[in-house]
C-alpha cells in the first residue's frame, strides 16, 4: 500500500466511521419536523345514508385518523422534550450490508452545535478489515463546534509522519471525503438525537405500535415508513417554513439510492427518546442502526487532542510530511 493510498484510505474511512456513528444516513439531518396529512389513515368516504357497510369503513377511517393524530402530538412532544434534554448517554450499533459492521458509545451534547466523544469499534465487514491493515480496530471520535477529531492510531501516524489524530474542519469535509460529502459539516453541527424522530414525522406515515419495555424502562414505541419518491411529492403545509427542508430531505435520500427506510422510535414517560431503529434499503445493500440513549442531561466535557498529535485532514491530503 503506498503513502498516498494510504493517506486517502485513511482519511476517508476515520471520516466515514466518525459520522456513521452518528447516524444511519448523513441525510438524516437534514429532515424536517413537520408531519403533513397524508393518505395514511385518511378517513373512507362516507356512502349512502343506510349503507351500514360504507358507515363502518367511515367509522373506522375515522378512529385510524385520530389515532395518527395522537401520535404525532405525542411525538412533537417527545421532539422538544429531547431536544430540551441538552445531552446523554449513547450507544449504538449499526450494520451497513457487507461494507461495515461497528459499535460506538459515548456522550454527546447539542445545541449550541455538536460536543461529546464516542468510542467507535469496528466488529465486521471490508471497513473493518481495512482499518485492520491500518493499524486499528478501534477509534475514538471528539466533536467540537467548528471540527471533529478521529484518532486514527499510531500505524497511520507513522506512515503519514504526522500525529496519530486527524482533524476534520466541518468546512473541509466535501474537500477531504469527496464529492459525496457535500454539506456533511451543516449536518454535523446540526445532529441532535431526535433527528429520528422528526424524519418519522415528515414520513406522514406515524403509527403508534403499543408499549414495551426498553432496557427495563416502560416506553412507548412508533413506526412509520419513508418513501422518497412519495415524500417527495408531500407538502408540508401553509406557513411551516418546512418546505425547502423537506425538499433538502427527499433529493439527499435519493442521491444516498435509499429506496425505503423505516423507522422505530421508542419514547419514555418523561417524553424522551430512549430507544430508535432505523432501516434502510441504499443502492450498496441494508442499513441498520440501533441506538439507546440514557442519562439525559449529562455533562459533557470534550477537548481537542494536543497540536502536537493532531494532523489536519487538508494537510494529509495535499502530501507527506514526512518520510514514511
């Protein structure tokens, strides 16, 4: 493997599994909150005066619209109720077809753009095995503000004659992870947990699933469904000021070649997201992620590596520092 290979495998798989811990689909981020009317559960028409048939599909047409409308209060209160929240405890696990399986837990803190440190091992796939050759199986992740730091281990350190920690400004990312990145900073500083759940409210398609337990915390859970050739079509309606995110939302979903994505969201009775799912079909296979949050209102202290460790990503990409 040469330098320069290296530098660009590097670089770009610290950059994938540092935002992949985040979330599914870096599109999520950019998903709105508002939750339109739509065909689910939209009322039969009413027949004939008499037809007891025709009365009965209204009536139950009826409860189904009621029942999505109490679901989708109830999670806009969960949305602002989590996002309130301020921080937690995370851990995840997510499953990307052959390319990646990996585990990440942590702390992380939003708001005021994204703080906290999550420490990210890879367990499966061609990442893993790549990240492996680099010298690495496990990788923490510090985000700040203006840059989020991966360390990439002290194999890729000495090949590249720099520090064993890389700095990704938000701005860079589209330079140093390629095309595909465009507009990954934005969604970084903007991630919040219940991101989840505002995807699930722009679906249109809220269910509320029943009660179960979560890690031995009574919650309750809700499903819907995202189609972006549909969700592409909706409207959110008059005076949200939602329309241009949920456009934002569809085209980032298509270019990601997500299809279909579900997902589930498990809400406590402080109106906290403890627990989410999110699946996908992408145009390179399943996605699966699992995450639980606890211990909402944490504190969250996270720094940035020493200069001295620390390469910037750019730095990496335009040439050696040194031989390897």
């Amino acid at each position: 493997m040469t330098i320069t290979t290296v530098r660009r495998t590097g670089l770009v798989l610290a950059a994938t599994v540092a935002l992949t811990a985040l979330t599914t689909l870096t599109v999520i981020s950019a998903c709105t909150s508002s939750a339109p009317s739509g065909p689910s559960g939209s009322a039969a028409p009413s027949g004939p005066s008499g037809d007891r048939g025709a009365d009965t599909d209204t009536g139950a047409g009826q409860r189904d619209e009621a029942s999505r409308l109490r679901s989708v209060t109830a999670l806009r209160s969960a949305e602002r109720s989590t996002a309130g929240a301020g921080s937690a405890r995370v851990e995840s696990t997510t499953a990307m077809g052959s390319l990646m399986s990996m585990t990440a837990d942590g702390t992380l803190a939003w708001g005021d753009g994204l703080v906290g440190t999550l420490t990210i091992t890879y367990t499966d796939g061609a990442v893993a095995d790549a990240m492996r050759r680099l010298g690495s199986t496990s990788m923490e992740a510090r985000y700040l503000p203006d840059a989020y730091y991966a360390r990439a281990g002290d194999t890729f350190a000495a090949r590249t004659g720099g520090g064993p920690w890389l700095r990704y400004g938000h701005d860079d990312l589209e330079d140093v992870a390629g095309g595909g990145a465009a507009g990954l900073g934005d969604q970084i500083r903007g991630f919040t947990p219940q991101q989840c759940v505002k995807l699930l409210l722009a679906s249109g398609d809220v269910r509320r699933v029943g009660e179960e337990r979560v890690r031995g915390t009574p919650a309750t859970r809700y499903s819907g469904t995202v189609e972006p050739a549909r969700l592409k079509t909706r409207n959110p309606g008059p005076g949200t000021g939602r329309s241009a995110e949920l456009a934002d939302l569809t085209e980032q979903l298509i270019r990601a070649g997500v299809t279909t994505q579900t997902v589930d969201v498990w809400v406590d009775d402080r109106d906290l997201l403890v627990k989410k799912v999110e699946r996908a079909k992408t145009a390179t296979g399943r996605l699966t992620q699992t995450a639980y949050y606890a211990d909402y209102g944490v504190k969250v202290t996270t720094e940035a590596p020493p200069a001295a460790d620390t390469q910037d990503a750019t730095d990496v990409l335009d040439g050696p520092r040194a031989a390897p």
